[in-house]
C-alpha cells in the first residue's frame, strides 16, 4: 500500500470510530476493533507447512489459498487480539512472484 492509501484508511478508521486491535487495555474498549495486516509475499507451499491438515486437501488456486492464509492468522493471533474485522492485503506469490495481490476480510 501506498502511504497515501495507509492515510486514507487511517482517516475512515477514525471516523467510523474504531481503534487498532492492539491498542492498551484501556483505550476504545467500546469501539469495534480492526486489524491489518499486510503480507509482502505469501507462498501456498509455506500455508502447507503451517496447516498440516492442508496435506491432503491443499488449496489448488490463489484465491483459496489467500482464504486459508488469512484464517490462519485469524486463529494465530486471537489469543492476542480479536479483531472485529481483520483485512489481510497479500501483496505477491511466491516463489515466481506474481504480482496478484489479494484483499481478504475476515470477520469474527
């Protein structure tokens, strides 16, 4: 994302009163919570490798793929945060860098 783009969305966070996920205890605990989180690259050998249930049914297109790895960061960071609306923005693929970059929004 561009730096104007990360204001854009800075400024309608701001209006839609809502706070980062990871934000002290005391702060916005009555605002929804958003988390973003932007991945350079992703590769659907290494969402594999984290999943291993993904061993037999792994994901055959980019789009699932970008599906999973954004569930997967959804259950790696609950413990921490639970976001009301995750948005995970997938810049590229590996290991040919294609340059098909994903939005997924994941909502708990």
């Amino acid at each position: 994302m561009s730096r104007t783009e990360v204001e854009m969305l800075d400024h309608t966070v701001r209006l839609l009163n809502m706070t980062s996920c990871f934000c002290s205890s005391s702060c916005g605990r009555e605002r929804m919570k958003l988390g973003i989180v932007i991945v350079p690259a992703a590769s659907i050998s290494s969402i594999i490798a984290c999943d291993s249930s993904l061993d037999f049914a792994p994901p055959t297109s980019l789009p699932a793929a970008a599906y999973l790895f954004a569930q997967l960061l959804t259950r790696h960071w609950s413990s921490h945060c639970t976001a009301d609306l995750m948005i995970v923005y997938i810049r590229s693929w590996n290991p040919d860098r294609i340059r098909k970059p994903f939005i997924v929004p994941v909502y708990s």
